[in-house]
C-alpha cells in the first residue's frame, strides 16, 4: 500500500499598523492535522511575539471553534477574533503566502519529506525577509486595507 506523508501547516501573517512592521510565523506538523491545542499553542507563541490589542482575522475553520481555542481566547481579551466569511479565501492575506510558496516549489520534485520541509523554510524565510512580498499578499486580497 502506498503511504502519503504530509505536512499540516498553520500560518499567520502579521501587520503592525503603527509601524507598519510586517511579520509572518509558520508552524509545520509533519503526518497528522493539527488539533485545538496545536492552534492554542500557535496562537501563544504569536501573542509573545505580538504588543498591544490583536485584531485575528482567519477562516471558519473547525479547528477555530475547538474547547481549547475557544477558552485560551476566552483568557485573553486583547485577541478579537473575527471570522471570514464562508468560502471566501481570496479575503486572506495568508492564502497568497500560501500561492507565493507554492509558486516558488512547484517546479521541484524532493525525494523525502525533509527535503520539502527545507524548501518551504527557505521560501517562507525569502518571504519573511521581503516587505515588498508580504504587502502584494495583502494588497492581493480583497480586504478592504487602507494603510
């Protein structure tokens, strides 16, 4: 039988709207999905990162409306989380980091996992890196911004 190995992948991509700071974070399951508690640790490992009131935008995603999100949210008042509508990913900014990546590994071919978990590191460091890109990511979606 032939085996699939997978990455799961959580994301976000963050917009100081002081200092106009951009910021992308990146945390990678390899062969299982995320849970709650994959997510509740994402989200305090961002918010160690993060200063100040938090707007989080992001899909509906069951995994959002998991016991252990749920409650961490709860806990603290300085995240105000609002859904995207349904079936509307070309309002996320953190679907055209996913088209950047995708366009710069579409034309390799790794023979292992780890191989691909070193390219998607390499672009999303080229894309941390890079003010211009991450603005086209935001400029792309059909949010309404005005920075």
């Amino acid at each position: 039988m032939f085996k699939r190995d997978k990455f799961s992948a959580i994301s976000a991509l963050t917009v100081s709207p002081r200092h106009r700071h951009l910021g992308l974070y990146l945390r990678l399951a390899t062969n299982r999905a995320f849970t709650g508690l994959d997510v509740r640790a994402f989200l305090r490992a961002l918010l160690r990162h993060l200063r100040g009131a938090v707007v989080l935008l992001w899909d509906r995603g069951t995994i959002h409306t998991r016991r252990a999100v749920q409650v961490y949210l709860a806990a603290h008042p300085r995240v105000a989380p609002y859904d995207f509508p349904p079936y509307a990913p070309e309002l996320n900014p953190a679907e055209h980091i996913w088209n950047q990546a995708d366009a710069a590994l579409a034309n390799g071919a790794p023979l292992h996992l780890a191989q691909l978990r070193g390219r998607l590191r390499r672009t999303t460091h080229r894309l941390r890196r890079s003010p211009r890109l991450l603005w086209a990511c935001i400029e792309a979606s059909d949010l309404p911004w005005e920075p």
